[in-house]
C-alpha cells in the first residue's frame, strides 16, 4: 500500500475548485468564513474513478481528518491507486499481499481502532453458462455460495457488519460500494438489503452516491432482457453514531 502523508490543502483546493466564498474585511478570516472556503460539496451522482470518488468522500464524511484506515476487502488495491493515505489492507487471500491476511467477519483487530472502513462486497453472482457459483475462485474469499443462499454474497453482511461496527471508533465512518443485479429473472436489491443489514447492525445510514459507468453490464447469453441493463452501482455512507451530521 502507499505510505505517506495526505493531501496538503493546497492539493486539495487544487483538486476540488473553491466555492466562492463570503467577502471578508480587513484582517483574518472568521470561523465561519474559514469554513465556507474549505467545504467542497460532492455531487450525488459520480462519472468518475472510484479512487477519485473515495478521496473525496474521506476528506468530506469523516468529521475529522481520518489517521486510520481500513480496507476490508483490499484486494489488490484499486481504490488506493495514487493515494499517499496510510491504509491497512485486510483480505483472506495472501496471493494479492495485503497488510493483513485474514477473514474480514472475523477481523484481527482490536475493538474501536479505525476512523474509516472501506467495503467492496463482490455483487455479481454467477451469469450465463458459468455453473461455478464459486466466489473462492472469482473474488478470493473462502467458501462457496450456492442455492440456498441465491449464489450471492448478501448472507455475510450481517456478518460483515458486526465486525465492522466493534473495530470502528465511536463517530466513525463505514463506506460500501455495491451494485444491484438481476438474477434468474429476478431483480436483487443488493443496496437495500445491505442498509437494511447496517442499521440492524447499529450504523446510522447516512447518504448515498450513484457511481455511473460509461456503459452497462450485458451478459451476452441474455440479448433480450426484460429489466434495464445495469449500468450505474451505490458508493453507501454510514456512521457509528445516532445521528449523521
């Protein structure tokens, strides 16, 4: 992972253009005016990269400046792609190095430890003629899902959650990324199960960003499809806390 300090405020302002601001008098800025220059509104729907996205969410949600980081589901780093952010890694598989190997409903961790928790579920079950159904295989992960749990991966955010929610500090922020899906002719509400699954957990859901891609996904075996063609995935936002603001 990329070690180092982060953004400095000019890289920042450089980053995201400043709104524009109260006009001040003479003499040093007020709270007020100081923190009317430095907030930087995210859209709620986002065109660009998730690396690009997820700096903006952690120097936007966090009500301070996050020191620790975690990725639960690290693979081989996409989301750090550039980032001098200070980041632990956990993943089960010790093929992609991450800081940590280890099962992330299980975590190594001690209670209260991180700031942030970043979580990348895999959400595309088994399509076409792949007969598999093995998320061993295809994300890494340690066990297979099959019939009875929809060959989907919703039956660990529970599970997921709980962890996520005891290594947490009080305050903290819980970002996931996930897309919903059709699947044997059936739409699946990934997002809405994994909220429901948050608060259950004790999160407070907090916001959501609609993340677009450039174009959908289309499994070739289905040319006609009687529901629209995916092409658009939820960056969700919760916290470790009553209230969100």
């Amino acid at each position: 992972m990329k070690v180092g300090s982060g953004p400095s405020v000019a890289d920042k302002a450089a980053i995201h253009p400043a709104l524009p601001g109260f006009p001040l008098d003479e003499g040093d800025e007020s709270d007020l005016q100081q923190s009317a220059r430095s907030y930087r509104p995210i859209p709620s729907v986002w065109t660009g990269d998730d690396a690009t996205l997820l700096e903006a969410m952690l120097s936007f949600y966090p009500r301070r400046a996050p020191e620790k980081i975690l990725d639960a589901t690290v693979n081989v780093g996409r989301f750090w792609s550039g980032s001098r952010r200070r980041v632990v890694g956990l993943d089960i598989n010790p093929r992609y190095n991450p800081t940590v190997v280890g099962d992330n409903t299980n975590m190594p961790f001690d209670d209260e430890r991180f700031d942030v928790v970043v979580y990348d579920p895999p959400h595309v079950p088994n399509q076409g003629a792949d007969r598999r159904k093995d998320f061993n295989h295809r994300f890494g992960l340690g066990e297979r899902s099959g019939r009875d749990n929809g060959y989907s991966f919703s039956h660990q955010y529970p599970l997921f959650l709980a962890e996520a929610y005891r290594v947490l500090k009080p305050e903290g922020v819980l970002f996931c990324k996930i897309t919903d899906y059709v699947h044997n002719h059936s739409y699946q509400w990934a997002h809405v199960e994994f909220i429901n699954a948050a608060a259950a957990a004790g999160f407070t859901p907090c916001d959501c960003i609609v993340k677009v891609r450039s174009s959908p996904i289309i499994d070739p075996k289905w040319r006609r499809a009687h529901h629209a063609r995916r092409q658009h995935c939820y960056w969700l936002v919760f916290r470790k806390s009553p209230k969100c603001e």
